[in-house]
C-alpha cells in the first residue's frame, strides 16, 4: 500500500499548518509506515493516510509525486 504522509520537518518546534509537508511511502501497514518514517527521519508526523486506487491516480498526477524510499537497516 501507498500511505501519505503528513508531517512537520521538525520535533523542536509548535506544528504550524505553513510548515505541513508531506511525503508518500510504500509500506505493508500504517504501523510499518509510521514506524519506518519515525526512525529514519527526525520529522513530527500529524497524519497518515492510505491511498486508495483512485486517491493514488490523482496523486500521481502532480509533477512532485515521488514516494520515498528508506534505508532498511533489518538483518536478514
């Protein structure tokens, strides 16, 4: 699944609407999404949300859509 992700870029300040961003991951559930952003990044996260099929369409439509690929730092 696709999840988009809401988020501030950072911990240290109040979230503010201005500062929301976003940012879009592959990931088996909401809890690998959530937890695979939280350690490999320093962002806030407000939201995520799971794209459905026509959600992703649109998505897909605008020049930025790039989803974003982490490091997996797991053994095998």
């Amino acid at each position: 699944m696709i999840y988009k992700v809401f988020y501030q870029p950072t911990t240290k300040n109040n979230p503010r609407r201005e500062n929301t961003r976003s940012l879009y991951v592959e990931a088996a559930s909401e809890v690998i999404a959530r937890s695979t952003v939280e350690e490999q990044t320093n962002y806030n996260i407000e939201y995520l949300e799971e794209l459905s099929p026509k959600a992703l369409e649109y998505e897909q439509q605008s020049p930025d859509f790039k989803i974003t690929e982490f490091n997996n730092n797991e053994e095998a």
